[in-house]
C-alpha cells in the first residue's frame, strides 16, 4: 500500500474566523466572479501567488502576515525584492502582524490587528496546509493520526508493506516531490535497483512576478548545521549587457571546507528556469572551481550565476 492523501488547507485558530464564509485557495480557483477587493491572510507562496494573480485581474488587495518577512522560509534578500514588487504593484503588505479576531457582517469581513483594522469584501485564508489523515486508520497500523508527518526511509517505506509519498512525508509540499518519491517507492515494490532518497538539492519556485526560485539550504539553516558558510549575492539579472536590463538577484551559499554550494536563490524573470544549473550544482556537488572556470553563454540571464560565483569568497 502506497499512502498519498495529500493536505487541506490550514485555517489558524483566530477568533471568530470560523463562524465567517472564508475562502481557502480551493475556493479562489473556482471564482467566477471577482470581488471588489479582498484580504489574505499569510504571505507565503500561496498566499502571494493568488495575491498577485487576483491583483493583476483589477481586485484590490491586501496581505496579512504574521512573521516579520513575506516568504519566510526563503532568503530575506528573496523576501525584499518579492515585497518590494508587489508594493510597486498596489499591493498592501503587512508584515509582523498579531491577528486578534475576525468578523463578517454586511457582507464585508473586518480583520483586528490590535493598532489598526483592515476591511476587505473577501477574505482568503493562506496559512499553510496540514495533511489529510482524518479516517486512514493509521492507528490500526502503529501510527499516529494526530502527527504532522509519516517518518519514512530512504526507500519510502514507514512499515512492513506501507509506504508513503508526497506532502505527508513532510519534505516538501511540491508536485514533483511526489513524482521524485513515487518512482523511487515503485522501484523498491518491484525490488528494482536505483538511487535512494536525496533531499539535499530539492528546488521550489514562487511562480510570483518576480518569480523566486531555490533549492538546497538557506543561509541561516546552512548556519545551523554547523558549516563553515561563505555566501555571495549579486542584485540584478543585468548579465546580458546592453541587450536588456533585468531586475533580480542571485544568492548563493557554499560550504568552505568542501568547497560545494549548498544552496542558492534565484529572484526574476524566470528564476525557476535559471534555478536548473544551480540545482545541479547542489545535487552532484560541483566543485565552486568548476564553476568558476566554465564559459556561459551570452547573452542569457544566466551569466548572472558566473557573476555571483566570482564574489564568493572561499579563502
């Protein structure tokens, strides 16, 4: 037995929010009609993506977000200029906000932030997801129902004859999560030979406009493991010259003492196509010399990743 189930929506416990008509992102992709401005809160790739989306069709919007950046797992750098954009846009952002209640009536919702309130004619509730283990019967088989995630190894495998794959293995609520785990559960079913697990050099975009891109580690979790980090971060995309200019920027972080990067941000147009190179990078562990030393073509916006690789400083 393979267990997908997938996630629902997570709708934080804030006063009063349960007894109004919310929405969550399954309901926004079934609109058919648009709402003359709406209120969203959290600031994370979904709730900006259907933020920015709604925007660009005319409804006027505002972001509600309880940690002191947009994007929080994402480099602060990424957080700015995502933020920076959507401000320039009309967006209304608030960050580092403490929600104390929700109330709807005369069909208008009324969000308190304690200093101030905020109205909006629809609100979307973007606050992250929760998996879907409600009636599997995980206890029948040793498990927990009420755990965030399944503990699997590196074959996908949580018991004698169990596997799981996707959003509950908690390593990354993306489709191709899914797809890279589901070929490797097929494998150990059928007793086939091939790579184990690897989690080091998983990539995710914010298809935002900006788009921000990357894979591997953060800055700061690079810190906490212990590494010996170096970082380099060239802002903007300008690597093709006098073509064109291109806002955006390129981070990357690297490990020392072997002499690999360990993660990188992309921000701008196409940042998740741009993000490709340094996800294998990451993932097979290419030398920050080997980097150094190859020709990139021109002019692409990728010559960006050359820039930022002369600035890193591993000495």
């Amino acid at each position: 037995m393979v267990l997908n189930p997938g996630t629902d929506p997570a709708v934080p416990p804030i006063e009063g929010l349960a007894d109004t008509p919310y929405w969550t992102n399954r309901d926004v992709v079934r609109l058919t009609e648009l709402p003359g401005s709406m209120l969203v809160i959290g600031g994370g790739a979904i709730g900006v993506e259907l933020a920015q989306a709604l925007h660009a069709f005319g409804v006027e919007v505002t972001i509600l977000e309880m940690a002191p950046r947009l994007l929080p797992p994402e480099e602060p750098e990424a957080a700015a200029a995502l933020e920076k954009a959507l401000s320039a846009a009309g967006i209304r952002i608030h960050t580092d906000v403490s929600i104390g209640s929700v109330s709807y009536a005369d069909g208008g919702f009324t969000v308190d932030l304690g200093d101030q309130t905020v109205t909006g004619d629809k609100l979307l509730v973007a606050a992250g997801r929760k998996p879907q283990f409600e009636d599997l019967g995980l206890d029948t088989v040793g498990l927990d129902p009420e755990a965030g995630s399944l503990d699997t190894d590196e074959r996908m495998r949580v018991t004698e004859g169990l596997w799981a794959i996707g959003d509950v293995t908690g390593k990354g609520a993306f489709t191709h999560m899914s797809m890279y785990q589901a070929a490797i559960a097929v494998r150990d079913i059928l007793g086939q030979d091939g790579p184990p697990a690897d989690y080091r050099a998983v990539p995710r975009v914010t298809f935002t406009h900006p788009e921000v891109a990357s894979v591997g580690l953060s800055e700061a979790q690079a810190e906490e493991q212990g590494l010996d980090v170096r970082t380099a971060l060239v802002e903007d995309l300008g690597a093709r010259g006098w073509i064109a200019k291109q806002e955006g920027l390129v981070k990357l972080v690297a490990d020392r003492e072997r002499e690999i990067l360990v993660g990188a941000t992309v921000v701008g147009h196409a940042a998740g196509e741009i993000l490709s190179m340094l996800s294998t990078a990451v993932h097979a562990e290419v030398p920050v010399p080997t980097l150094r030393s190859m020709p990139y073509a021109y002019p692409t916006l990728h010559r960006s990743i050359e820039s930022a690789v002369g600035r890193l400083d591993l000495s």
